[in-house]
C-alpha cells in the first residue's frame, strides 16, 4: 500500500529534477508525431510553439523547416526554458528563440506568424478564450494552426474505479468536483471548435486518436514517473485531506483486482489533433 497522505511530491522548479525527466516527452511523443504529420513543410515561414515543455516539438519542428525559417516558443515553466536554451546551444540552431510568457498575452507583433501550433498545450492555459483571442491576433491570414489535446476519456479506467469509490461512500460532492476538474483540463472538442471559429480558424480539420500504458499493478500506476508529477496530486486534492488514505487504498485494492482478472492494468489516452486556418 502507498501512503498517499504523506507521498512525496516532486517539485519542477528543482534543476536536478529537470536534468533527469526526459523521460516526459514519451507522453507527448504520440501527440507530437501526429502533429508532424500534418505540419506544411515549407521554407521562409515564421512559426511559434505555445507551450514548450522541454523542447518538443519545437526544436524538432525547428530542425525540419531549416535555416530559412525562424521559430519562437513560449512556455511559463523557467526551469523547462532554461533546459530548451542548453539543448538550442548544444544542437547549434541558429534558428529557434524560446520566451518566458504567458499564452494568454504573447510578446509578438500583430499578423507576425505563418504557423502556430502547441502539442498538448492549449488545454493546460489558464483561460482558453483569451489565449485562442490572443493566437488570432499574432498570426497572418492563411496561417496554419495546431494543435493537440486528450480527450475527457483519458484515463477513463482509473477514473471509473474512482467514481464507483467515491460513490460507495456517499461523495457525491466529490464526484461533482471531479467530473469539473475532467471538464476543466479536457474541454469537448465541439467547444474547442466553436472557439476556433469565432477567432476566424475555417478549414477544420480533427484527427482522432488513442494509445494506452499498461501496468502491472496499482503499485506501479502510482509510482509512475509521469502519474507522479502531473495527476496524482489533482486527484489526492479532489479529496478532504483525512479521507485521502482510506478512499485512495479502496481504489488501489480495485486496481489491483482489475489487474489480476486481466492480466495487467491499462490506463487509455485519446487525443485529437485539430489542424485549421486562420481566413
């Protein structure tokens, strides 16, 4: 059992922690290969990426277009900048600049841009009206955009154990709580499209898609470098602290019974690419 009171957190401001997760990009890999599949390669375009991460697909993106193209991006997270700028100095690209803002209020001119695009990103802003206001204004007519996002199905295994938990034991409240988180992190992609075209992006286009991790137990869900860093700590927070321990171990115990009954426990990730225009 896991000791989810007192589970150690890790903190991403720390630089020893940042030098050791590229592990994290095995995440956004999936999204980002599809992304790439739909990216107009094309010379002497200016492109920016929202939501840099580590340099995904950034630096990628910026290595395929090439010298004649320059590529901004823009992320809030120093530490994941600061590791984006060591990787631009060793790979030696003339061609890529990474800035510390918000997507909700880009440094750039008005019309600047010929691509925009942000794997895994958009769903993670602040407030997602003003940064799709904000991406119409700094990008030409014609200019492509994209982007990736899971759907409100991620995870729906562990998600499902939760509610039936938390329904057990009468936390009706907390189911409320959590379906709102799901909304919050993961908008339907019919609102996600309405937005879009009320910022003047036509030529729609939704690609959707899955992939799956697959565990041998609650034990290793748990301990999972990427569960660890970037969901446990919203789940445990749905939760009255006092209550957190009991609840969390009845999911565990589920868990782990799935597991057993079919031979490992799978976590489903579906996503969708949506690739449009600004007219």
């Amino acid at each position: 059992m896991i000791d989810f009171r007192n589970i150690k957190k890790y903190d991403e401001s720390d630089p020893e922690f940042v030098s050791v997760i590229d592990e994290l990009p095995f995440w956004s890999a999936p999204f980002g290969m599809k992304m790439l599949g739909q990216l107009k390669i094309r010379k002497n375009i200016t492109g920016l990426d929202i939501g840099s991460g580590l340099g995904f697909p950034l630096l990628e993106v910026a290595m395929r277009l090439g010298i004649t193209c320059r590529l901004f991006g823009v992320d809030i997270w120093k530490e994941g900048i600061d590791r984006i700028r060591k990787k631009i100095k060793i790979y030696k690209l003339g061609n890529v600049w990474i800035f510390n803002a918000q997507a909700e209020n880009l440094p750039f001119e008005n019309d600047y841009f010929d691509l925009v695009f942000s794997n895994n990103g958009i769903n993670n802003v602040q407030n997602l009206e003003k940064t799709l206001t904000e991406i119409k204004r700094v990008t030409k007519k014609g200019a492509q955009f994209l982007m990736t996002m899971n759907l409100d199905k991620t995870m729906i295994e562990f998600y499902d154990i939760f509610e039936e938990v938390l329904n057990n034991n009468g936390m009706f409240e907390e189911i409320k709580n959590m379906k709102r988180h799901i909304y919050e992190k993961r908008r339907p992609v019919s609102e996600i499209v309405d937005l879009l075209k009320s910022n003047l992006f036509n030529d729609i286009k939704i690609y959707e898609d899955s992939f799956d991790y697959k565990f041998a137990d609650a034990e290793a869900v748990f301990n999972y470098l990427l569960i660890k860093a970037y969901f446990l700590e919203s789940w445990l927070n749905l939760l009255p602290f006092n209550e957190t321990d009991r609840i969390f171990n009845e999911v565990y115990k589920k868990m782990d019974k799935f597991a057993e009954l079919n031979g490992n426990f799978k976590l489903t990730i579906p996503y969708v690419l949506i690739d449009c225009v600004k007219n």
